[in-house]
C-alpha cells in the first residue's frame, strides 16, 4: 500500500539548518545584524524547499538557501552503541531562475544572482556554529550531542568591528570526516574560508590548524594535536608493533599536501 502523501521523516530530527531563516542572521553585535538584514532583504528567504525565483521578481535577487550538511567524507559509525559522528557545515548560496538561450535550450537555468555577497564585513551571513560535530543516536533517532568543530578563524577574531566582544568557538567549515576509536571522536579541522584557508594563530604564534579528539560519549573536547595545514578527508587509525596510529591527510595553501602520522609518546 503506498502513502497517501510523501512521507515526512522525522527521526532523528536535523542535525543542520535546513532553510535560511531570519532568526538565523549574524548577531555579534546589533550594527552587523542590522547589516546582515539588510542584505538578506534583498532575497527571498523562508524554510527549507521554498522554491527559487526569477531575478528581479519582486526586487529580490534570488533565494537565500543552506547548501549545508555532511559531504563526501561521511560519518563515523560505532557498531556497539549504535550512534552515527557526523561532520557538518553551515553555507549559504543564491538559486536565481533566469532565461540564457545563448546558454541553454531549458525555459531557466540557476544564473548569477548579481546581488550583495553573502557576507557582512567579510563575515559570514548566517551565525555560527559553522562547523559541527553531531553524536544521533539510530536506535531512538534521537541527538546525544553537538558541539562546535572549529577553532574561531583569525579573521573574527581579530575583526575590527568585533573588537572587545567575547566570541566563543564558531566552527569552521570545510570538507571533513570523523574516526571513532573505541572512547574517543577524532577530527581534524578544515578550511573552506575565502580570508584564512582554515589557518588560524595557535596560542605560542604557530599559523596552522588541530586535530581534535572528542570523549565519544559526551562530546567534551579532551585533546588537540598542532597540524600545519587543515584537514582534508578523513582520519584512519591502524595497529603496528602493539601501537596505535592516527594518520590524517593535511594541505593548504602555499603548503603542500602530505600524510601525517601521529602516535602517543611510549
């Protein structure tokens, strides 16, 4: 018997934004919230499958909409507890429908928007985090935890309109996999940001990204280990002469990609 009407899942519930909605605009400070409404009122907004529109339809440039979610590295998966790690990034994009014969024999195709960029004084449009780790667990389809993945980028940190504000860990977006061991959640940072590549200014001056380990049950950040460049992929472990491996391919700009291989002292 088939379903009167497309089904609607709803375990486990999101673990990303899934529509780009006002309520979700930057708030650092009220003058970049009033900055970034006023960009994202040049746009269609709404929740998730409001449909794009032709440009210029309504004096709007298009439809914001969140790209966002898990990508090609995937998850991690514990077959004793039944709880999926994934990572997860916060974008937004533009859909504007327009008419190109010179382009394409459809009626529209998705075309530049031609609109305000979707940052604020190089900050991005939506708040953070912009990058996450979520613990669901599939036998109750239910969210055990979330945490920010991400150390807050240099170009925050150090903004000049965010100068004596208290930010706290934003994330960071990038293409990312996670590792589950038998405690832990290993991952390591990643970069998808136009300013700082996914670098940031460790504590002692050193420019480069970490690679975190998370307690598998809690989500508490219990270990970080210096990378010179952001993650790309996803981590692997193997076992050689009774010691445990963690290898994580790393690259960036003007750092060449490489395979790191980290183990704890004997």
């Amino acid at each position: 018997t088939y379903s009167p009407t497309q089904p609607f899942p709803t375990k486990p519930p999101p673990f990303e934004r899934q529509g780009f909605e006002l309520d979700e605009l930057i708030d650092f400070t009220p003058e970049l919230h009033a900055e970034a409404l006023r960009i994202a009122q040049q746009y269609r907004t709404g929740p998730v499958f409001t449909p794009p529109i032709r440009r210029g339809a309504g004096d709007k440039f298009g439809t914001l909409f969140v790209p966002n979610g898990a990508n090609w590295p995937g998850g991690s998966y514990d077959p004793e507890t039944g709880i999926l790690y994934l990572f997860s990034q916060t974008l937004s994009r533009v859909l504007a429908m327009q008419s190109l014969p010179e382009r394409s024999d459809m009626a529209f195709i998705n075309g530049p928007a031609r609109g305000p960029g979707q940052t604020v004084q190089g900050l991005p449009l939506m708040k953070p985090p912009w990058g996450r780790i979520t613990a669901i667990d599939l036998n109750t389809g239910t969210i055990v935890w979330q945490v920010p993945h991400g150390e807050t980028p240099d170009s925050v940190r150090r903004h000049p309109a965010l100068r004596g504000v208290d930010i706290p860990r934003t994330g960071r977006k990038g293409p990312v996999g996670t590792l589950t061991t038998k405690t832990l959640v290993i991952s390591g940072e990643g970069g998808r940001n136009a300013i700082d590549r996914g670098f940031f200014t460790t504590p002692d001056g050193r420019r480069g990204a970490m690679l975190r380990a998370y307690d598998k049950a809690t989500g508490e950040n219990v270990g970080e280990v210096y990378m010179p460049a952001p993650q790309t992929g996803t981590p692997m472990t193997y076992l050689h002469d009774g010691r445990q491996y963690v290898v994580v391919a790393v690259g960036g700009v003007n750092v060449p990609a490489r395979l790191l291989a980290y183990t704890l002292p004997n």
